[in-house]
C-alpha cells in the first residue's frame, strides 16, 4: 500500500537514494535539503512529489514546511529524520566551537524541529512512524569523530524515550543505516570508503526493510541489513 513519506536530507547520499526508492515503489514522498540545487533537480525529477528548501535547524522553517504539507495532505505515514553532518577530522579540543554547534543544530536540534513540527498531526490520527537515522557510532565511538558520535548517540535516546511516550499503533525507531561510500564516510575512512556500498546499492535493501518497520518494532535499536 502507497505510503506518504517525509525525508529530510533528501538531496544526496542516503536521503536522495530513499527517495529514488520509494518513488519507485509507489509511495507519496515529501523531501527537503539546503541546497536550493538539489532541491530542484529533485522537482524536476519526480514532479508528482514534493521538494522544499528547508534547514532543519531552523524550526521556523520546518514548521512552515510541515504546515504546507500537512495542510494538503494530511500526516504522514513516515517521517524519516535523516539529515545529518559530520566534522572534519579532528581532537575535540581542536575542533573550531562554530562547527561544533552546527553539528549539533543540525543532527539533534532539527530531529526534534522536524518531531515536534510532525508529529502532533500523527499522534492525532494515532498512526505513523519515526524513524531517526543513527550511526554505527551512535553505539559505539571512534577518535575524531567525537561530536558526531555525540550527536548520533542522542539520537538512539531521544527515539528510545519518544518510543516510551507514544500512543499504541505508533513507533520511534533510531536506524543505523550501515556503512554506506557516501561524502561523510569518506571524509573519515577516505579511499578504503570505496569498498562499501553506495547510496543506490544500500537502497535495494534500505527501502524495503524501512517499509516493513511496523509499530511492533516500536523503541528498538534496528540496523539495515548489509
């Protein structure tokens, strides 16, 4: 059954594959990004679905941005938190505090932007799910990477706790997607990024497996299958 999809992120890496994906497979799909770019590639593409300019750490943005859907199309069915970013590589105490707050705004504060700006219509109808995009490292933690790791460690919490407050029919999900050869992965593992998948083979698997995620999968931490 055609699902009405919201993805954040959605002009590159993982989030573009998604949607590629998901259209593909029928589903109504709702998508942003920054860059005003891709944005439009992206309407242009698939000009029956919907792509916005919107940064997720400006809540004001988002709100606008779920109104405009909402308003047309109802709730959705998935929201899928999938924006994120990286830092460059370095010791914490080197890393610049600009880069470290933007980290943050962009990886927790637009989760809870776009939950907060989605959510209330979904509870209202009393089904949907939350999917949040964690890491490998929001389970574990690698040098260098320290903010990112904080950042993706809060998410599996916030899901986890969302998944405590929700009603019955609904689910909070935090997914590691796996490791994907996306920019970010190779900004930290550089050519060796090469030998995992790309975004539209991870795909092939991510798609049918987040649409299989069900309310029973409510607060458990999933993993794409590799």
């Amino acid at each position: 059954m055609s699902k009405k999809i919201v993805v954040t992120g959605a002009t590159r890496g993982l989030g573009r594959a998604l949607v590629e994906g998901f259209v593909k497979g029928g589903n109504q799909v709702f998508g942003c990004g920054r860059s005003e770019k891709g944005v439009n590639e992206l309407q242009n593409r698939f000009s029956d679905h919907i792509f916005d300019q919107v940064d997720v750490s400006n809540f004001d943005e988002v709100e606008r941005w779920a109104k405009s859907i909402q308003k047309e199309f109802g709730a959705p069915d998935l929201l899928i938190n999938n924006a994120g970013i990286i830092n460059s590589n370095a010791r914490l105490w080197e890393l610049d505090v600009e880069e470290v707050r933007m980290i943050f705004d962009v990886n927790i504060q637009g989760v809870f932007h776009c939950i907060r700006a989605f959510l209330p219509a979904m509870i209202e109808k009393q089904s949907g799910i939350v999917i949040n995009l964690s890491s490998g490292w929001g389970r574990s933690t690698s040098p260098e990477v320290a903010p990112y790791c904080a950042s993706k460690w809060a998410i599996e919490g916030l899901s986890k706790a969302l998944a405590q407050e929700l009603p019955s029919g609904m689910a909070s999900i935090p997914l590691n997607p796996g490791a994907i050869n996306t920019e970010m992965l190779q900004s930290c593992f550089g050519p060796s990024a090469g030998s995992y998948p790309d975004p539209h083979e991870w795909s092939e698997k991510a798609v049918p497996y987040i649409l299989a995620i069900s309310p029973g999968d409510n607060g458990q931490s999933l993993t794409v299958p590799q």
